[in-house]
C-alpha cells in the first residue's frame, strides 16, 4: 500500500486538489489524475523531452518532477497554451479569435511535425525562450530545444518555425522557409 498526498496544484489557471500516491511523477498526475494527455509519455526517464511542462514559467521535465514538487506551483502544459492576451474563459469557450499561441501557429504554417509527439514539449520550451528572450537568435533557439528530441521531422523546419514566431512577434518578415528555397532550386534545375 502507498502512502497518498493531496496535493494543490495551480494547472492552466484552474486550481486542481488531487490525491496521488506520493512516489506518483507530475506527469503521472497531470496524465493520470487530471486527464492532460498532451504532456507526452516518452522516455519516463529524462532523455526526450517530450514531457516538458512549465513550472512556475520555467520549462521542466516532468517525468523526473515528483507531484510533492510541484505542491502551490503553477503549472502550464501545452493544454493550457494560449496567446498571452487571450483570457482563459475566452480561449476554452472560443469566444475571441486567435486562440492558439503564435508558437502553435508558426509550428503549424510551418510544417514542423510528422507524428507530433515532441511537438507539446517542443512548444513549451520554445515559449519559455520567447517569454525570457523575446528575439533569440539561432543559436539561442537551437540551446533552448536541445533537450527535446524529434525522432521524425528533423529540427530544421522546428527551428524555422520558432524563427518565425519569433519574427511576426517583433513585426519582422519572416524568413522564407527551407522547404520553400528547396523546391525553388528544384525548379530551377529543372528548366
Ligand atoms: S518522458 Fe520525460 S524526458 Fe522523456
Ligand atoms: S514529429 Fe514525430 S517525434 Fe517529432
């Protein structure tokens, strides 16, 4: 038998008391207990990055965060991602318009995603950047997802699509994507 905890969690803006039993992960109790299956189940041992949540604004691995950690913390998973001016009630009645973060968006004009198991975590580590370094450069970008792993699509259009939410945050063209220059060379050589 386990020794349970209830714990008082601050998740998305809605205050969640849940009872786990005390070895439980944040990622068990956010999949598990509150039904929030975005935060993905890789590894369960903190190489992939695909369980990044926010906490307290930071970006954490929560395979590896027990819940009695997170005890009064707020907590973001990419269910709760949405533009910063957007109030909670607005984005989950649909009320306003432009409901998904510009991270979300940029991802998805993009194409950066196959299977889109890394994509919560990838967002969630690319928002933590822009809400502490609102004009990252490449490099920057490239640390800042380093511990999230993509077994599909690569990272190009991944980082072409943090470069372009970065862009239209700053009123900046965005750059042309690669996938756009490769098929303009394909053409090109194709005359
Ligand atoms: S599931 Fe947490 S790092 Fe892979
Ligand atoms: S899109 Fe499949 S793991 Fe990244």
């Amino acid at each position: 038998m386990f020794a349970m905890r209830v714990l008082t969690l601050d998740v998305n803006g809605d205050q969640q008391e849940t009872a786990a039993p005390d070895h439980w992960t944040l990622l068990e109790i956010l999949r598990y207990r509150l039904g929030l299956t975005g935060s993905k189940q890789g590894c369960d041992k903190g190489d992939c990055g695909a369980c990044t949540v926010l906490v307290d604004g930071k970006p954490v691995l929560s395979c590896l965060t027990l819940g009695a950690e997170a005890q009064g913390c707020s907590v973001q998973t990419i269910e709760g991602l949405r533009p910063a001016h957007l109030k909670r009630s607005e984005a989950v009645e649909g009320t306003a318009t432009g409901g998904i973060d510009p991270v979300q968006d940029a991802f998805d004009r993009c194409g950066a995603l196959q299977c889109g198991f890394c994509q919560p975590g990838m967002m969630l580590s690319a928002r933590a950047l822009l809400d502490r370094t609102p004009n990252p450069n490449r490099e920057e970008i490239q640390k800042a997802l380093s511990g999230n792993l993509c077994r599909c699509t690569g990272y190009t259009q991944i980082i072409e699509a943090v470069e372009t939410a970065v862009a239209e945050s700053v009123g900046a063209d965005a750059p042309r994507p690669s996938w756009v220059e490769d098929r303009v060379h394909l053409r090109e050589e194709a005359l």
